[in-house]
C-alpha cells in the first residue's frame, strides 16, 4: 500500500487556497480549502485514497510542512 502525502498551497491572485494530496507515483488531488487545517488535509487523503480505489484506514501524522498518512488498524483513524 501507498503512503500520501498532503501540503498546503496558499492563494494566489487567481485561486484561493488548497490542500495538494500525492503519492510518490505522480499521482494527486488538490482541494480547495474549506475547513480548519487538519480536516483539509484528511479530506485531501481521503480524495486521493478513493480516486486510486485504495481502500483501509488512513492515520495520518504531521511533518515541518506536510502530513503523511498511512494505512493503520487503530480504530480512531479516519475510514476510507
């Protein structure tokens, strides 16, 4: 199974700002911003896990300037 990877991407004059979720085959999903910083996050894994129909439970843990979320057993990360 894959690992994620979300950042932040902050406005510009010509979009507001978004959550860029990847994995380290190119693949990715960019939501815009809606909710408190770590929902977009989730939110943007989650887009990603289900376009690549990866299914399982995402846990998700903060870098400097990312989230990397994995697949886990805990029943107190988010379900795909």
């Amino acid at each position: 199974m894959k690992a994620i990877r979300t950042y932040y991407l902050g406005a510009t004059n010509f979009k507001g700002s978004r959550v860029k979720a990847t994995d380290e085959d190119g693949h990715s999903v960019t939501l815009s911003c809606a909710k408190s910083s770590h929902n977009n996050h989730q939110d943007a894994a989650v887009a990603l896990a289900r376009k690549m129909h990866w299914s399982g439970t995402l846990i998700g843990g903060e870098l400097l300037k990312c989230m990397v979320w994995v697949w886990s057993l805990k029943s107190e990360s988010v379900r795909v």
